[in-house]
C-alpha cells in the first residue's frame, strides 16, 4: 500500500525496535480461552434469575461474550513483539413496570474483565434492576440553575469520554478538539486528575505493547486541571516531532493505526459519595444521557434519560423532559468535589463528581 500511495510528507517513519516492554501481569487468562459455550449458560441463568424473581421487572436483554486473541507485530525496522489477551464482559438491560402507574423505565449495567473469576453476573442484574426501579414515576421540573452530582456514568458522560476525544493527537492536529492552544494552560478545578495508564494489572485497558508495537506506559493528561498531555500513535507524533505515547489502536491488519485510550482514569477524591450528596440542599445526580458533546467547541445541551432531584442530602423522583446546558471547560472549572468511591467500565475509572452549578431546563411551567 506505501509503495502505490501517494507520497505523504507527514509520514516519518514505522517505530524502531524496542529493546524492553513492560511486563503486566493478568492480561491472560487459561479460563477464558477454554471456556466452552455450556459453561456460559451458567452467567446467563444468573442474569435471567435477578430478573424472573422480581415482581416489577418484565424483561430483560442480556449479553456474554468472551474472547482469547493473540497479537504479533512486525516491521520493516527491525521491530517484532508478540503477545495474547484474554477478555470478558456481561452486560444487563432490564426494564421494569410500576404496578400502580404503569409506567416503565430501564436500567443498564455492564462489566468487562481480564479473569474470568472477576465475572458477577447476579451484581451486574441487580445493579440494573435498581438502576430502573430508580428511573420510575418521573417529573417534570421548572428551569433552575444548581449543582449538579455525576454518578460514575454520568462522570464518564461528561468528562472522561470527551476528553478521550479531545486530546487524540489527530483530533487536535486537525483542529477539531475544544482543548486546542491550551495545552499547558489550566482548563479545570485542581480537582480534575486525569491519566491514560496501560500498566494496570488486570486491567482490560492494560497492555504491554500498542497497536503498532510501541510500549506501553502511564501518562497524566491532566494533573490539578492543567493540560498537560496529548495521546499520539507513530504518524501522529511525528507530525509534532515527539514520541508516540503507546496509544495506537488497530482493529485487524487490515487497518490503519489510529489511536485510542488504555485505562482513561478519573483519579478518586477523599468525600464519600454520601458525604457530598448530604451537602446539597437543591440539586439534580445525573446518571445518563443519549446525547454528546461537540467535542470541537465543547459545548452540551442533552437530554437527561436517567437523573434525579436531590433534596436536603437525600436521591428524590427522577426526572422527566428535563435537560441540561453547559460548556465543557465550565464544567471542568466548577468541579468541587471528587468522590472516593469509584466504578469501572471497562477503560473507564470514574468516581462521583459535585459541579458547582449547571444550567437544568425542565419543562414544567
């Protein structure tokens, strides 16, 4: 494909050889690879159990899916690694009905993992049965402007995802990231700590080498809300004349090299996530939305689909027809606080996180 292309003055060159790669254990796991499709039957039933044994849940959608591949990486420098992976993940939607209402609402968790052993199929349905019942007998509310909680979810909504986009090297070389020229500049609160680590034991981000066979390492994206880091591959990074950061991504071989995330990590606070919730007099915890920011202006005006009011310290109705109005750099610049409870969602670490105050449209008159 190189030798027909057309000539690309950015292209500097494929990686050299590497002398040392990180050693990671838990990446690999002999269960999951001689996992047969009998053995399976056993998380599906727990799912499908949480689910027929509740009165109020109605029907359940459901996935398990395991996989065992192996990576070898060559080039034409001299370059060549080779490794295998092991990886998991289940998943739960469950919608539930009220009795007296009749409405309905969903709920939704997953988990992915390295060892099959980390697998709990019943916590997974529990958490979604009780994510929907949460979601039930909404209301509408008036426009107001107060603080607002993220839950883990809504943490990776509204701050991890985006600024996964935000700082891909190509995103921002081509101008299309809200992080451009303000790199090395402050973007958010001192309570914003974000780092991209692949060395994580265990982890279903982890990884000894890239996709194009560079190692892998830790890196602080943002560190007490100053900017500090880009994610590169090999063509990206030399385009701005610096060292890939271990973040290229590939699907197949017959694909060329992006870049994508290891573990993209929120780093936790000192507050339980009580602790901040019983400090709100008025406010919205917002879980979930379908909708995304523009990543090349960071603005976000989206529909709340999982949220609830907070009243006096304590998670009220959840909400109907309600959204909400922000810029991302405001969001970042008016965290207050950072939980010490944390969930994992496969690449993503996110605690609870308090904002300031956000702009909630409701559509009660």
């Amino acid at each position: 494909m190189m030798n027909v292309g057309t000539t690309d003055l950015d292209f500097k060159n494929l990686p050299n050889r590497y002398e040392t790669y990180p050693k990671i254990n838990g990446l690999f796991d002999s269960n999951i690879k001689n996992l047969q499709i009998e053995d399976s039957i056993k998380y599906t039933e727990d799912l499908i159990k949480v689910c027929s044994e509740d009165e109020l849940a109605i029907s359940q959608s459901a996935n398990f899916l395991s996989n065992c591949s192996e990576r070898y990486i060559f080039n034409s420098n001299g370059l060549e690694i080779e490794g295998k992976e092991t990886i998991c993940s289940i998943s739960s939607n469950i919608i539930v009905k009220d009795k007296v209402s009749k409405e309905t609402s969903f709920g939704y968790e997953w988990q992915s993992k390295r060892n099959l052993k980390e697998i709990n199929a019943t916590e997974i349905a529990k958490n979604a049965l009780l994510d929907a019942k949460l979601n039930l007998n909404r209301i509408k509310i008036k426009s107001t402007k107060v603080p607002l909680i993220l839950t883990p979810k809504g943490t990776i909504n509204l701050i991890l995802s985006p600024l996964a986009s935000a700082v891909n090297a190509e995103t921002y070389q081509y101008k299309r990231s809200f992080l451009i020229d303000k790199k090395d500049t402050i973007i958010g609160s001192e309570h914003l700590n974000v780092e991209d680590n692949a060395l994580i034991e265990r982890s279903t981000g982890s990884l000894e080498f890239d996709g194009e066979g560079v190692p892998c390492k830790n890196k602080k994206i943002v560190e007490n809300g100053k900017f500090v880091q880009l994610l590169y591959n090999s063509y990206t990074a030399g385009k701005d004349g610096v060292e890939s950061t271990g973040n290229a991504s590939r699907n197949s071989y017959s694909s060329v090299p992006s870049i994508g995330i290891s573990n993209f990590m929120m780093k936790s606070g000192d507050l339980s996530k009580e602790e901040i919730i019983s400090n709100i007099k008025e406010g919205i915890l917002f879980d979930y939305t379908g909708d995304s920011p523009n990543i090349a202006t960071g603005d976000f005006s989206g529909l709340i689909l999982h949220g609830n009011v907070v009243r006096n310290g304590e998670i009220k109705e959840s909400l109907n027809e309600t959204m909400i109005g922000i810029n991302l750099l405001d969001l970042f610049k008016n965290i207050e606080a950072v939980s010490k409870d944390f969930s994992v969602y496969g690449s993503y670490k996110a605690p609870y996180v308090k904002i300031k105050e956000v702009q909630i449209i409701g559509s009660a008159n």
